[in-house]
C-alpha cells in the first residue's frame, strides 16, 4: 500500500510538500477505512484551478513512466514558475512487512536523471545520470544508460525481479492501479486487463454490475446483447456486435447506453476499474469524481470501496463538500488545496483536530481548513 509521496518542482506545487497516507490518532473508522495503519484512500478538495488534479497525476507520472509505452515529455510537469530546473519525487510504501522508498528526480537543465530505491533502509539502486549500481540481486555497475527513462522500468521488464517476492509483490500491486478523469472522460490503466467497458461485458457479461445495482437497490440494469426486448420497444441489430442498453425496472424498456446521462454512463465506466482495483490491491485515482454524479452516489461510491478494499486505496478530487463527513470519511483522510504567490499548498483536515461531534463540511466551508475560493459577489 501506498504511504506517503513527496513532490517539488511539480506541476504547480514549487516547494516541497507531503502526501501522508498514514493514519493519525483518530479512531474513527478504522476498520473500515484503514488497514495495518495505512489509509485506504484520500480526499483532495478546493477551488477551481487550486492544484487538485495535479496531486493525484505526481502518482498518475509514477505510473507512466514505470509502465506506459510511450514517450512522456517530462518537462511538461515541471513548475512553471520556479527557478529550480529539477523535479524531485519520493514515494514509499508498505509491502508485505517491508517498506520500499522510490526516489527520483530530473534535472531538466543538465538533462541528467536521477534514481535511489531502497527496501527496508537497504539500497537496491543508486543512479545518476547515466551510471547505475544496483544490488537488487548480485551487484552489478551499468553505464550509458538513456535519460528520462527510468532504469528501475528497464530492470524490471528485463528480469522481472527473479528472486525478490517483495519487488514483485510490490510491482504487481503498482500495475493493478487505474487512473481515471470522469470529465474527459480518460482512464489509464497499467496491464492487460479488460477495463473498457466494451470488452470488460464482453469478457465477464453484466452480472456483477447487475448484483451491485441489486445490492444498493438501483432501479436499473444492465444488458449486453444483440437482442433487448422492452414492453413497447425491442432493438435488435443482425451483426455480431452486442450493444449496452440501461433498463430501469419502473418502466421496462431498453435505454441504448449512448442515450444515457452522463452519470450513468461515468458509472458504467468507472465499476470496471473499482472492481479490478478491489480485487487486486490497486490504487484507483479518479480526477472529477464528481462529474455527472448525485452526492448521494458519490458517497456511495466511496463507502462501497472502503469497506471492500482489502488493500487497494482510493485517491481522489471532488467538489461535493458533502463527503466531507466523518460518517464516510476520517479527517486524516481529506486534504484542502490553497493557490497562492508561492503554488500550490496542501492543508490535511486533521490538523486542525476537529472533534468527532463537529460538521467538518460546516467548517470547510466557514474556511476553518482553508482551501476555500474567495469569490466577492458583486451583484445588487
């Protein structure tokens, strides 16, 4: 599981700033919504444009360039508006009864690239530039290694960690993590999985969409065939291709799912990778969960992954101040995003020791943890 990362010189957080998933000393939800002290997710909120999105792409730019095959411009995440020309990474996890830490960094001004993985306080590999040591297995020296690609992705896909259970536990755990943006909407995933809901039904059917939709009493389900039949209607199609119709049970007729609302549609999208995340120890970000979606189903949508995850977590950005309720959420779990002269700047609710008895949505909103816009209303 995913503890903590710490970002600087990225996207638009200039100064170094941490990401803790460790739990405080709360004792609210616990079972439900931490495992062996570690939180099963977090909650980014704040303003339009604060740098809540880009809190969740430092783990998305992790994902990438371990795995996606792809050329990424690295440049492109570096702050804009710090004199610093390299970006600095750290992320640490819990695997097994081990502890991993991850470095990297990125000297856009030297073109040079930067490595350092270490497992329970034992360095695996050290890399600057194009020299490496790595003891992963028996020592061994690399030079002329390429930059901006990370050497920890080339070992990998080259040995796949042969005789080190914790490196692939750990990698494997990385590869079942999803990223999607419900606004784009955009999903990305990191291994051969049937996560595009075309293939996904194609592969698994609707069953347990449908058993999810019965369990939370939705008035709707789902089926993927040639052929639906409705009391007035029935669409039928003569090629091999199924298509996706939505059937709400009040008035039994098929809904082609291009004819759904948005919200539906992101839900359709989005259960794949919650289921897939749930059962493999993923990490689910989700950009916008809010789009297209009732309070209601976001609040849903959260305790469900909660209370299921057996080790995967859920990281991401909503504007529903709703979910800011220590009934769904833990305060150590919920972090404000603040703009100003300096970037980004994170702010975690549990700081500011709010009481179990306290509305934490009243107190966001009165700006008691900041991360508030200031908007002054002009209109008479």
């Amino acid at each position: 599981m995913l503890k903590s990362y710490e970002i600087t010189n990225f996207k638009s957080f200039k100064n170094p700033t941490t990401i803790d998933l460790t739990t405080t000393s709360y004792e609210l939800l616990t079972d439900r919504n931490t495992k062996d002290g570690i939180l099963k997710g977090l909650l980014f909120v704040g303003a339009n444009a604060s740098g809540k999105s880009n809190a969740i792409i430092a783990m998305r730019f992790l994902l990438d360039l371990l795995f996606k095959n792809e050329e990424i411009n690295i440049g492109a995440y570096q702050c804009l508006f710090c004199d610093d020309s390299v970006i600095q990474l750290r992320y640490t996890f819990s695997v097994g009864e081990s502890e991993i830490i991850y470095a990297i960094g990125f000297d856009l001004e030297r073109g040079c690239t930067y490595e350092r993985l270490s497992s329970d306080g034992q360095v695996l590999l050290e890399r600057e530039g194009s020299y490496a040591k790595v003891t992963i297995d028996t020592p061994t020296e690399h030079n002329n290694l390429p930059e901006e690609i990370l050497f920890l992705r080339e070992i990998y896909f080259s040995t796949k960690f042969r005789g080190n259970s914790t490196l692939q536990l750990w990698f494997e755990e990385l590869r079942n993590s999803v990223y999607f943006d419900l606004y784009k909407p955009e999903g990305r995933r990191y291994i051969n999985a049937d996560l595009e809901l075309p293939e996904y039904l194609k592969k698994n059917g609707a069953d347990r969409i449908n058993t999810f939709f019965q369990m939370y009493r939705f008035d709707q389900s789902v089926e993927y065939a040639k052929k639906v039949v409705g009391t007035h209607f029935t669409f039928s199609t003569e090629s091999d291709e199924k298509y996706i119709f939505f059937k709400r049970h009040s008035i039994n007729e098929p809904i082609p799912y291009d004819m759904e609302s948005l919200g539906n549609q992101n839900l359709l999208r989005l259960l794949p990778a919650i289921f897939h995340c749930l059962d493999n120890n993923g990490i689910l970000l989700i950009d916008e969960f809010s789009s297209g979606f009732h309070n209601d189903l976001e609040r849903l949508l959260v305790r469900y992954f909660m209370q299921e995850s057996k080790g995967a977590q859920l990281i991401f950005v909503s504007h529903s101040t709703n979910l800011l309720s220590m009934g769904l959420l833990r305060p150590d779990q919920i972090y404000t995003v603040d703009f100003d002269d300096d970037g980004s700047r994170l702010n975690r609710v549990s700081d500011e020791n709010p009481r179990p008895s306290q509305n934490m949505e009243k107190m966001y909103l009165s700006g008691r943890f900041n991360g508030v816009p200031n908007y002054e209303n002009h209109i008479e």
